[in-house]
C-alpha cells in the first residue's frame, strides 16, 4: 500500500463528493418568502378544521398578513 496514493484517492472521492450537491441545487433556488409561504400551505393541510369554522366554504383559507407583509404574494401564487 502506498500511502500518497490512498491520500490523493480520499481527496479525489471527497472533491467529487463535494461538488455533487452543487450540479443540482443551484437549479432550484427558493426565497425565504415562498418557502415561508409553502410551510404555512402545508401545515394547514395537516390541521382538521371544524365544520362550523369553515361557514359552509371549504375550499377557501383566510390568512391575516400585513398590507406590507413580503409573504403575501408567495401565498396567493400556491
């Protein structure tokens, strides 16, 4: 066994390792505010309403944001 050699295979195998994740991920990058607005979406998904809150709509989720409020937007493109 060659000890420069096995150095330079672990360095090799974590170079590639390392530039793996970035091939991909730079594709598909979120703001905060749509993946604020996504976990909101899916957490209200989750949660069994009672009928009497619904008022006969269940198709429909009132959220309260501020006028300001950067989310907004994200949440009305789900």
């Amino acid at each position: 066994m060659n000890p420069g050699r096995n150095s330079a295979r672990a360095a090799i195998a974590l170079l590639l390792l390392a530039a793996a994740p970035l091939s991909g991920a730079a594709d598909q990058v979120a703001s905060e505010h749509a993946v604020k607005a996504a976990i909101i979406y899916k957490i209200a998904k989750f949660v069994t309403w009672p009928t009497e809150a619904s008022e006969g709509n269940q198709d429909t989720l009132p959220i309260c944001l501020p006028a300001a409020d950067p989310i907004g937007p994200a949440l009305e493109s789900l």
